[in-house]
C-alpha cells in the first residue's frame, strides 16, 4: 500500500502530529484536505511512525471513505 505524506516545505521536513508523520493512502484526498500543503510519497518511513489523517483528532468529524460533497 503506497502512503503519503504531509511535506513542511519552510521547515524541509514531515509535518507530524505527536511525533508521527501524517499520511494517507490517496494522494488527491489528502491534497484536498490540506490544499497548499505539499505531498509527497512516504518511503523509507516504517508504518509505526505514520499517523493515518482519518486517525487524527481533528479529522474525528469526518466520515470515512471521504465524501468530497460534505464540505461544500
């Protein structure tokens, strides 16, 4: 499964929450949700690192699989 990632283009880094690095498994869901944000593939991050966006705290309200119609 391919995961991708939120990218701090300032800091060069992966923006993370709590120590773990924010990802998703569709690129254009996760571009959606952060617009401005960059994304990029996570490779060479071990799974026990990542943060899935679904798992979030601010993510709690939104239902999942994403429905892009619910934030119009």
């Amino acid at each position: 499964m391919n995961l991708f990632g939120l990218w701090g283009e300032h800091t060069s880094t992966w923006l993370t929450h709590e120590g773990l690095v924010i990802a998703h498994t569709d690129r254009s869901e996760l571009e959606f949700l952060c617009p401005g944000t960059a994304v990029k593939p996570l490779n060479g991050i071990d799974r026990s690192e990542v943060l899935m966006i679904r798992d979030h705290p601010d993510m709690a309200p939104v239902q999942w699989p994403l429905r892009k119609a619910d934030f119009r």
